[in-house]
C-alpha cells in the first residue's frame, strides 16, 4: 500500500557488499527485502540509490517472489518471475521470465509484466512464441462476489 | 498449472498476444483474444473487458459460442455473466448437436440465457452453403429454452422466389411441431380449391391453440379452430370446423369433436369422446378418404371408471353414456344403433387358490331408439373357472351362469313387460405344446406344435321374443373360434353343444425364440343341430362343423412378411373367404405389397347395395427412381364391381433441406360417386410443410410407408 | 418326428433364466395375460413389489393402432386392421438382461356400419385375443435369453 513509500527498508540476506563506486549494494543468498507490508525474496539482489536518494531494486534467481498489501483491503498482491526490477519513482515494477502477478484469486500470466503499484495498472508482453508461454498472456478473473451474480 | 485446471463456475479465463490492463476495472487484449466463461467462448481479434460489468467489447471479428449457439460477426458488446448484449453483421449457427438453423442479419440481439434476436435476418435449417430455401423477417426471435422461434413480417423465398408473406410465423426449434402444419396450407380436389392459414397459438407450456381461417371457392369462407391441453394428470383437445355460409348448400355447415381423458386418482378416471357435423353430407363434401369411409357413426360419449387391482384379482367398473349421430346416405340407408344412455359395467376376478379363479361380469343398460323397442336390461354373468397351467400345456374348465333381464317399455302394440333368460354355461379350454429343432430353407428354428380342444356346451333357448339392441354375428376367425358366443353383445346365446378343434405350428428363431412363421388349422365340430340365428328363432344345421380355417403369416426374412387365411364354408361347401398379403420392404423407403381378398357374401358387395361378393386386389408402393426422387403409388381394383375403388399416384422429391410431394388420389365415395385429391406438399425440414399434408393418406395407403426427409441420403 | 412335450425330459426346454419377476410399465392391460403366461412356466412366481423380484419385466413401449383394412364399393369400411405392438426389457437392478424385445400382433376386424354395437364389442375381443397372443410370445422369448446380466459381466452389479 501507499504507507510502503515512507516505511524503512530492510535487508537481511547471507552476505551483502557495497559497492561504493557504483553507488550499489548487492546481496545474495536467499535475500528477503521488507519495506513495510512489500516483501520480495530472491537468491540475488542489487539495490543502487542514485545522487537524488531514487532507489532501484533488481532481483534475480530462480524464483523472484514479491508480496504487498492491496490500499485500503485487506486483500495481497503477489508476484513472481525469474528477475523483478522495481523503480521507486515510478512506482513500477517489471516482472521478466515466466511472470505472474496474483491479486485476491485474479491472476495474470505471460513473460514480462509491468506493474504499476500507484495506479495499480499493468501491460503484458507474451514473450518469444517459443517461450513456457508459447508467446501468449493469460488473465485469470474469479467471479464477482460483491454485487453481481455470477 | 491454472491453466488447465476445470475453470470454476463463473470464473472468466483470458489469453492473448498482447494485453494491458488495471486491476479490478478494464483489460485491453489484442491478437487472438480468447475468453472462456462458464460454456461461453469468445474469440476475436481485439477485446476491451470491463471487469466490474462483466462487459466485452470486441472487435473487427468475433466468435461466440455457447451451450445453444455460435455467433459470429464484425462487432460484439456482450455481457457475460447476463449474457446480454449486440452483435453487428451476425452470422447465427444453432449448436452442435442441435436442429440445423443458421441465419445472419444485420445486427443481432442476446436477450439472456439461449435468448437471440436477429434483426432484418435471413434464416434456414439447410447446411451451410444450401441456400436453396429461406426465410427474410424484420426480426427472428430464437428462444432454445422453450425451442420456439419467431419471425416478424416474414418472407420466405424458394430458389429465390417469394411464396409467402405473413405478418408473424413461429416454427419448433427441435422438430417438436405437432403435424409441421405452417401457414398456409392449400388443398385440391372434389371439395373444391380451399387456402387457409393455421395460425399456431402456444399460450401456456402444455395449453395451445390453432385458428385456421381459410377460404374455399366452392364453399365460401371456412374457420377451423382448434385447442389442446396437456396436464399429467388430464388431457384432451376441443376442435371444430364452421363454414358460416355454405355457398353450394345454401346453409351453415360446422363439425364438433371434444375429446377429455383424466386420471381422478385412487382408481378413478373420467373422460368423454364427442364428434357431432351439421348434416348427413357434411363428410361427403369436406371429408378425406378416411373421413367419409369411417364417418357414418359419430360417437358421442362420456364415462367415469373406476379400476382396482390387488395381488389375487381386478375389479373394475364404469358407468357410460354413449349415444350416435348416424348420418344417413340417400342409396344404402344404415341402421341407426341404439342409444345406452347409461349403461354400467362392473367386471371383477378374484383368485379363489389351487387354480380356481371366480369371475363376474355385469351390466345394467338403458337402451333408446328413436323407431325400435326400448327398455332396459341387466345382464349378470358369474363363472367360475379352474386352470391347470403347466410347462407342457394346459387345461381350463369354466361353470358360468349367464342371466339377463329385460324391463321392456311399451312399443306398438305390445304391452310393457319383463323377460328373463338364464342360459349355464360350460366349456373346458385345453392345450398341449410340443418343440422340436428343425430347419427350414437353411436356418435353424424351433419348431412348435400345439393342439389346442374347447367344448363349449349351452343349452339351446329361442330368444325370438327378446329385442336385439347391440347383437350382431361376429366374423369367424380364430379368436372368434375359441369363444362362447358366435354372436357379440347379450341379446343372442348361441345353443351349442360343440367342439373346437385347432392346431397351429410355430417356427421360433433358435436364438431369439422371436416368431417367424405360424401356420394354424381350426374347425368346429357340432354334436347338435341346433342353431340360434340373429333374429332370435333357432333352426336345424345342416353340417355337422363350422367353417374350416387356415391361416399362415410370417417373416422369413427382415424384408418379405406374408398374411394369409383362407376360410371354407362346410355347408356350401365353397370358399367363404380367403385373402394373401405379401410385403417387400428391404430398406426404409423402398416397399412394395401387393394383397388379394376374396368374400363370398359381404352386406354391401353388389351395387345396388345388397349383400354380395367382394373380389378385391390392391397394389401399393413407395419406390426410389433415382437420386432423391421417389414414387408412390396405389391400385386397389374391386374385380367384381370391375371398378377402381383407390387410385393414387404421386412424386417425392428431397432435397436434404426441403421436400416437395405432389400426390393425386382418385376414391370411390359412395356406391355412385367418386371423389378426387390432390396434395401438393412443401416441407422445410424441421419448419413444417406448406400445402396440403399427404402424410396420414400415404401412411394408410401404402403398407411400409416411411418419411423420405427422416431416410439418410 | 422329434416332437417332446415341453418341459418333459428330453425337450429343449427354455427356462426362465429367472425364479421370481415383477411387471411394471405400459398401462397394465396385458399384465394379466403375462401372469397367465408365466404360470404355465415351472417354478416362476410373479411378485408384488419389486425389490423381492430376482428380475423385472418392463413395457418400455405399448402402441395400439386400428386403420382401414379394406374399403366395399360404397366406398365403407368393409374391415379394419387392427395392430398391437409392444416392446419389453427384462433387466436385473437397473441392468438390462438382453436386448429389448418387441412383439407385433395384427388382426383384421370386419365390420359394418349397421352392427357397430355388436363391433365394439368384437374388437375388444379381438384387442384381448391379441393381448393373450403377445404375453405368450414375449414369454417365450424371456426362456430364450442368457444367464444374468451379473453372472458373466463379472462385476456384481
């Protein structure tokens, strides 16, 4: 949710350097990043902060899961991929490799997803046709309950 | 994994090339989109989905299929879950499985679950590309729930050409149309030219109606009108015919029939069967064939029954008012029957153990007759009967007592008065079996043989003084053989002290047992002279056996079944009567038979009516001549009035999607006149037919008859 | 020439594959003439209610039909034919044991119009013969099917 932006990060991981010159500190062995109710695990992150205090986060490994609390429900967004690269300041993130982003019970499906969390919109791209895929994105919509009858 | 697990209901499955959305509000997918939900499948090139709405748009072209259709078309604004919603430039396919109806418009409606309406559509239930025949309406309503549809200011063009405009039209989505009447229907003939439009009228589920308002050029302006009801525990339909000004007879003429069945329950039921036309001529100048052959007494009758069963025995009763309208013919004057207003019938078995078994049957009969003696009379006749049944035969002796009594009114001279008779009557029932394996033209069967002796003995009473209010002489055949009475109805016993005598044998197929061929003899042989005649007086026999009878029929194989009985009188020693069957019917829609029937004396053979010779044969068939063309024909030929008594002759043509008949019918009506048919049928398959239906006269006509549209191509 | 009473020892007699039926469907009026049939078969009872029946007859189908047989030169009925056809399957706890089987029996009625009274009453004595003649040929055929559905479909039913 929005309070996220203002919540600390932490990083707990098996080893983490810093890399002054380029201004990025990478973590490895399976790295879990909490930033108030996100939370991403991956095998190898890599957190570069430019002149402006910008983050970007780039997670790698064989599973990238990410997790956050939905505004104002108490419902969960949940991701995963095989690589995830979160912008700070544009709020988006971008889900490469056998991507999949899960909200409630709907759950989209394709190779890369680019997920914006402020406004909560997303594009899809299938990928190779030779991809797990086959080039193609699926969205899966569970019934309205509120409201409409199935 | 989600992929191919089953979707849950209600849930909705997207996937495409491309695709970009916001969460919980719209998607926009390009490039062969696909959405399942439910049995719906819509594919297209471009789909906008708005989520909250369950609304698509879809776009440049698309494909719906559901449970009842498939939809295609260039624009679609659907909404899945209400399944609501347009389509632009439609092109409408009933499902798989279903009756063929495709059509296509210029936009289509979805008015919820297996609902559609095609507007400015054209539609038919040919296959794709056999455009041969269709129907143009401002608006086609389908409804696959109750499989009716509709269509609104309605054209239906044949090759091309319009035959027919009607303002509202509905036709069976499943076939399910009573007799496929459709609007309008056109007949031909003696009667006159006549066109009448049936309007088909569905008010309820198991209620409906058909108004057929025509017109006839010899007769004038004609109202059919008729309504059926369907309930499961009670049924029945009321249906008539009013031609307000008859033109030619200078009078209105009209025709009733109301028939009612009802279940009350615990045993009861209920019912009436009448038929009432305005005058003796009405069937001569509006009949059919069957019409005016079976229409010289219209019965007019109501009941209430009662029935019971337990393990051990039946009861069952039914009080009855029956009365006819005979409708009298200038040349052969009928005899008015009497009218049993009302008669009560009580019959009841009761199983007594060790193979005895009681049986009574009673009735209680109030006779009118406008010219002839009336009264009343009360018939009761107990029995009792022992049967010994075994594997290997049978034997059945039965006591009855066979007591009646008439209270008889005044009539004429003769003062009211009382007559009772009280006849005993024996008769021992008996019957052996015998099998053995045999073979005949070269397959194996089993070959039964079965003796069967009834010695009937009644005391012989003259029964001149009593009236004959529903006796008459019964046919000889070989129930009748095996029966106390030579006469049906209770105002004759015969006298007989009498043995009959059959043997019949039987050929079984040896896997099935199923009967291929039955040959029987039966004879009966009289110990006493005495012989009762209908009129009551008895007088001496002068043979000492009834007729000898033979019969053989069977079917040999699937295609050839024979029927054939021949019959000789002892006394004249000469044929009584005899008749051969002979039926060929390899493959539905190829049948051809051909029968001859020989009767010495029937009560109306000669012309002028007397009783006389018949000498008859009858051909009849239904033949394929090449490609979806069929004949049909019939010749029945009286040889002793040297006189054609049927001629009919006709074409079928079928197309796959449409059938057209013509048939041409030539009948004897009356000792001196004869009528003639013509029916001129197009049927749309699974539409209904327009023109006159030829498929009642065909089926009584030709043995084997079968429907060319139902035969595969 | 080969004939032996049936049931006695030396006959190819048919059994009822079967000690004990119960007959439901059609409109019940050629019930009586199968338990007078089946009476005449050794050791064969018919019950009352179902669930005490090794099997159960069914009329899947009754069709009774009466058209014109034949027309006299008046252009009158001179004789009726008079068709009853019906269709029964012998099945064990819902299996069905053989193939349904369908009997037609066809009669000719003569008849005229100046004696209907006494035709009425003759065609119900011919409809009756022909209800009679049907209960024996399908009872005859019951002799004629194989053992019971369960015995050789293996599974118990």
């Amino acid at each position: 949710e929005k309070a996220d932006q203002s919540k600390p990060i932490e990083i707990n991981a098996n080893s983490g350097t810093l890399d002054q010159l380029k201004g990025h500190t990478v973590w490895e062995g399976n790295v879990v990043v909490t930033q108030g109710t996100l939370r991403v695990n991956a095998d190898r992150v890599v957190v570069t902060r430019d002149d402006k205090g910008n983050q970007t986060v780039q997670a790698t490994g064989k599973v990238v899961t990410f997790r956050q609390k939905m505004d104002g429900k108490d419902e969960y967004i949940e991701g995963q991929a095989s690589r995830l690269d979160y912008t700070g300041i544009t709020n988006t993130a971008v889900l490469t490799g056998n991507a999949r982003v899960k909200r409630g019970e709907d759950l989209v499906i394709g190779d890369v997803i680019t997920y914006n969390t402020q406004s909560q919109t997303y594009q899809v791209k299938g990928g190779a046709a030779t991809g797990p895929n086959k080039g193609r994105i699926t969205v899966i919509l569970q019934p309205q309950t509120t409201g409409q009858q199935p | 994994e989600e992929l191919n697990t089953a979707p849950a209901a209600g849930q909705t499955q997207l996937s495409a090339d491309e695709l970009s959305g916001q969460m919980d509000n719209e998607i926009k997918a390009r490039g062969n989109v696909v959405v399942r939900r439910d049995d719906q499948t819509l594919t297209a090139d471009w789909l906008e989905y708005y989520q909250a709405k369950n609304r698509a748009r879809a776009g440049d072209h698309f494909t719906l299929t559901q449970s009842s259709s498939r939809v295609s078309g260039t624009q679609l604004d659907y909404d899945l879950a209400n399944r609501t919603g347009t389509a632009e430039q439609p092109d409408f396919a009933a499902a798989e499985g279903l009756r063929t109806f495709r059509g296509n418009g210029e936009r289509a409606e979805f008015l919820g679950r297996d609902k559609y309406r095609l507007l400015q559509a054209r539609a038919n239930t040919c296959s794709p590309g056999d455009d041969s025949w269709y129907l143009k309406a401002s608006s086609i309503d389908l409804d696959y729930g109750s499989n009716v549809g509709e269509a609104h200011n309605a054209r239906l063009e044949f090759q091309g050409v319009p035959i027919l405009y009607t303002p509202w039209i509905d036709f069976p989505l499943d076939g399910g149309r009573k007799s496929g009447v459709l609007a309008p229907t056109f007949k031909t003939g003696s009667n006159g030219t006549e066109l009448s439009i049936p309007y088909y009228w569905n008010i309820a589920p198991n209620y409906d109606a058909t108004i057929t308002p025509g017109y006839n050029d010899k007769r004038g302006a004609m109202l059919g009108a008729e309504f059926r009801y369907l309930q499961p525990d009670y049924q029945g339909e009321i249906a008539t015919t009013q031609i307000p000004d008859d033109h030619e007879a200078g009078r209105s003429r009209y025709a009733w029939s109301a028939k009612h069945s009802q279940n009350l329950g615990s045993g009861f039921n209920l019912g009436y069967n009448a038929n009432y036309v305005s005058d003796d001529d009405y069937f001569n100048d509006f009949g059919s064939r069957q019409d005016i052959a079976s229409g010289t007494n219209l019965v007019r009758e109501a009941w209430l029954g009662y029935g019971s069963e337990w393990d051990s025995g039946t009861f069952n009763a039914q009080l009855k008012a029956q009365r006819y309208q005979t409708l009298q013919e200038s040349t052969t004057p009928v005899d008015v029957p009497y009218a049993r207003l009302p008669q009560l019938t009580a019959s009841a078995n009761q199983e007594l153990g060790a193979g005895l078994s009681a049986n009574l049957q009673a009735e209680l009969t109030r006779f009118t007759h406008p010219t002839k003696q009336e009264g009343s009379r009360l018939v009761s006749y107990p029995s009792v009967t022992w049967s010994l049944d075994q594997s290997w035969g049978y034997l059945r002796p039965k006591l009855g007592v066979h007591y009646t009594r008439y209270s008889l009114d005044d009539f004429g001279s003769d003062k009211a008065r009382e007559v009772t008779r009280t006849l005993p009557i024996f008769s021992t029932d008996s019957g052996l079996y015998f099998d053995r394996p045999t073979t005949l033209f070269g397959s194996n069967y089993i070959q039964t043989l079965e003796p069967r002796l009834y010695y009937l003995n009644i005391p012989s009473k003259q029964q001149n003084d009593l009236p004959n209010f529903d006796s008459s002489e019964n046919s000889i055949d070989f129930a009748q053989l095996f029966n106390e009475n030579r006469f049906s109805g209770s105002d004759r016993i015969n006298g007989a002290n009498q043995l009959t005598a059959a043997l019949s044998t039987r050929y079984l197929d040896d896997k099935t047992g199923s009967e291929q061929l039955r040959l029987s003899v039966g004879q009966v042989f009289y110990f006493s002279r005495d012989n009762l005649t209908l009129n009551g007086t008895t007088t001496e026999r002068s043979t000492q056996s009834s007729d000898l009878l033979f019969s053989a029929a069977g079917q040999l194989t699937p295609s050839w079944r024979f029927d054939s009985l021949y019959q000789h009188n002892q006394e004249l020693s000469k044929t009584e009567q005899y008749n051969l069957q002979l039926f060929y019917t390899p493959t539905p829609g190829k049948t051809a038979s051909i029968r001859y029937r020989y009767d010495r004396s029937t009560d109306v053979g000669n012309a002028d009516g007397t009783p006389g010779p018949l000498r008859q044969v009858d051909i009849a068939g239904q033949w394929p001549l090449a490609k979806k063309w069929y004949a049909v024909a019939r010749y029945n030929y009286s040889l002793q009035d040297k006189k054609p008594l049927e001629q009919l002759a006709g074409f079928e043509y079928n197309d796959g999607c449409w059938t057209a008949r013509v048939v041409g019918q030539r009948y004897v009506s009356s000792s001196t006149a004869t009528k003639n048919a013509v029916f001129l049928q197009l049927e749309l398959k699974d539409l209904g037919g327009i023109g006159s239906n030829p498929l009642d006269t065909l089926r009584l006509a030709i043995p084997g008859y079968s429907k060319i549209n139902d035969i595969r191509q | 020439c080969g004939f032996q009473l049936r049931g006695t020892a030396g006959s190819t007699v048919h059994q009822m594959p079967f000690g004990s039926v119960y007959l439901s469907g059609g409109d019940g009026s050629l019930k009586p003439y199968l338990r007078t049939a089946l009476r005449r078969q050794p050791h064969v009872t018919v019950t009352v209610s179902a669930k005490d029946a090794e099997a159960a007859l069914t009329i899947t189908e009754e069709k009774v039909s009466k058209d014109i047989l034949t027309i006299n030169s008046a252009g009158k009925v001179n004789e009726y034919q008079l068709i009853y056809r019906v269709t029964a399957r012998l099945s064990q706890r819902g299996v069905a044991w053989g193939p349904d089987m369908t009997v037609i029996v066809r009669r000719s009625l003569g008849y005229s119009d100046s004696a209907i009274l006494g035709k009425e009453q003759e065609e119900s004595l011919l409809w009756n013969d022909m209800r009679r003649d049907a209960a024996e040929q399908l009872v005859t055929r019951l002799g004629y099917l194989k053992e019971a559905p369960g015995e050789h479909a293996g599974t118990q039913p």
